[in-house]
C-alpha cells in the first residue's frame, strides 16, 4: 500500500491541533493509502507540544519533531519534508485554512493523471485586513514582475507532492527559503486547485504586518537580482544626466560669464545624488547580507525532541 505523510508546522497551536486531527481522521479512509502525520512543533510556547505527545502514544501515525526554538515556519516545512517517509507529502496548516476536504480529491488526480504536484491558491482573500490583502497583491505584482520564477497570487503552502518532487524540493538546502518560490522553480507538472478564503479554526494568525513584510523582502532577494541592474541603469542615468549639466554650464559660463549663483540648485543636486548613492548601496547591501547568511551554513533548524 502506497504511503502519505501529512507535514503540518504548528507553532502555538493548542486550540486548533485537536481539532484539525478530527477532522483528517474522518476524512482518512476516503484516500487509499497508510496516512503518516509528521507535526513540527516550531518552539511553542503553549501546549502544543504536550498534544503532540498524547497523539503520539494514541496513535503509531503520528510522529513529531520539536525544536529548540521558533525557527520559522520555512524551516518546519523543511523539516517536515526531510522527516516524511511516504510516496506522496502534502503541506497544510494546522487552522484547516487549507481544507482536509480537498486531500481524496488532489490524491485521484496524482493518481490519475499525469501531475506531479497538485497545489492550492486562494481565490478570495475574505476574513484577511483589507490593508493586508493590498499589500499582499502588491507583493505578488513586483515580484512576477521581476522574477522569472513565477510565484502565483494567493498561492497557499496546501500541496500534495510526489516522492520525487519531495526530493528535489529538499536536494535545495538553502538557509533563506522561500518555499513559494522553490515549489515553483524545481518545476514539475503542477495542477492548480482554486478555493475561496478559509477562515481559522481557532487560534491566531502567527504573522505580524512586519514578519510578512520580511518574508516578502526575503522573496524578492532570493528570487530576482533585478534590483541590482536597477540600480545600475539609475547610476548610468544619472552621468548621462551630469554630462549634460556639465556641457550646459561650460557653454552658459562661456557665454554669460560665471556669476556665483545656484547655491539652491547645488545642495538639491548633492542631496539626491547622496540619496541615491545610498539607495543602490543599501540594495547592494541586502544581497551581501544574504550571501553573508548562505555562505555560514547554519543549520537551518535544531530538533530537541523527535517521536
Ligand atoms: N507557523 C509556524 N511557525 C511560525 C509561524 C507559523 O510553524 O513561526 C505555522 C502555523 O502554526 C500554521 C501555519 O504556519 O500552521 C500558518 O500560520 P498562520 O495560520 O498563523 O498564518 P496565516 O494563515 O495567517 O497566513
Ligand atoms: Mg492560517
């Protein structure tokens, strides 16, 4: 009998794990496989581990990992990949924002047809602040923009895998991970399954404003380099903007002869000069920060407990 591991991060998730096992084990008998779930308990500060543990000696297919800290919930997926044993690995949340409903379905259309991958994206971003959705569809327009890696709108990390795309997913062991993105760039053949906005089960959302702003910076860095060329192509700009100035000013002080004037002009000159210097030095600045973290090849998670 084949084997599917369910990978799901949870962090600070003791109102919603109860319920989201309830819910897959009512739907388990509709896929025709030997379900294993793998939980990552990402340095709860609440009881979640303890659940964990009580699932764990209820049932043999339940297996967890604990880590020492809050890694993030990229490196718990990551995790959760490396610990899945099975033929296929799906990736949901714990809130059951991605519906367990959906699980016989993606099962069949691995099976019967040609995908490797079946993913989810949202439709509607109903129940999310208004300001949050907005910067949200901002996020994706800058970055299908510059990038070649294409990072669908409303994507959710609600994918059920083959083995082999598993493998290739982890074969990346990059330190900053932006899953959306490596899902996207191994390839393989993806089916997209499209749901209206689902909201938590229980709980709270685990990100702030400032966390996804982060994460979408991150994003952008690990994704594209265009900015770097941007700020090159502004550098080329502006000299050929100064190289004009230059010729412009010869001719007027040949011309008119030089009169000190221009105080104003110059200090707005050197202000935006200086401004943008800094800015193409900043963006610069962001993707050594990131080779700085690569090159150090930290771990990208430290398990402290695993069942
Ligand atoms: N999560 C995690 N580590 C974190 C933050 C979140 O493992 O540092 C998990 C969380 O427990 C949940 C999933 O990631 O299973 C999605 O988090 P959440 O529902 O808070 O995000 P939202 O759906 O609001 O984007
Ligand atoms: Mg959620």
């Amino acid at each position: 009998m084949e084997k599917l591991s369910i990978v799901v991060p949870c962090y600070n998730e003791e109102a919603t794990i109860p319920i989201f096992y309830r819910t897959v084990e009512k739907i388990r008998n509709q896929i025709n496989a030997e379900v294993e779930y793998c939980f990552i308990d990402d340095g709860s500060k609440d009881k979640t581990l303890s659940i964990l543990r009580d699932l764990n000696k209820k049932s043999d297919a339940v297996h967890y990992i604990s880590f020492s800290r809050n890694f993030g919930k990229e490196a718990a997926l990551y995790a959760g990949l490396k610990m899945a044993k099975g033929d296929y690995v799906v990736t949901m949340d714990v809130d059951l924002q991605d519906p367990p409903a959906l699980l016989p379905k993606m099962w069949n259309i691995l099976h019967e047809s040609d995908y490797d991958c079946v993913a989810t994206r949202r439709i509607t971003r109903r129940g999310d602040p208004p300001i949050r959705s907005f910067c949200a569809r901002l996020f994706y327009k800058i970055i299908n923009r510059l990038s070649d890696t294409e990072i669908v709108d409303g994507a959710r990390d609600y994918r059920m895998m083959t083995r082999q795309m598993v493998n290739a997913v982890i074969q990346d062991g990059e330190y900053n991970r932006f899953s959306k993105g490596i899902f996207s760039w191994v390839g393989f053949h993806t089916k997209w399954l499209a749901y209206e906005n689902v909201e938590r089960s229980a709980g709270e959302t685990k990100w702030s404003f400032w966390k996804l702003f982060k994460y979408s910076i991150e994003g952008i860095l690990a994704y594209t380099t265009v900015p770097l060329y941007l700020s090159s192509v502004m550098g080329i700009l502006m000299c050929g903007v100064s190289f004009i100035a230059l010729v412009f000013i010869v001719i007027r002080a040949l011309l008119y002869g030089d009169p000190a004037a221009g105080w104003p002009s110059l200090v707005c000159i050197i202000t935006l000069l200086g401004g943008l210097i800094l800015l193409a030095l900043g963006i610069m600045g962001l993707y050594i920060a990131k080779i700085y973290l690569e090159t150090k090849k930290r771990q990208i998670f430290i398990v402290r407990e695993e069942r």
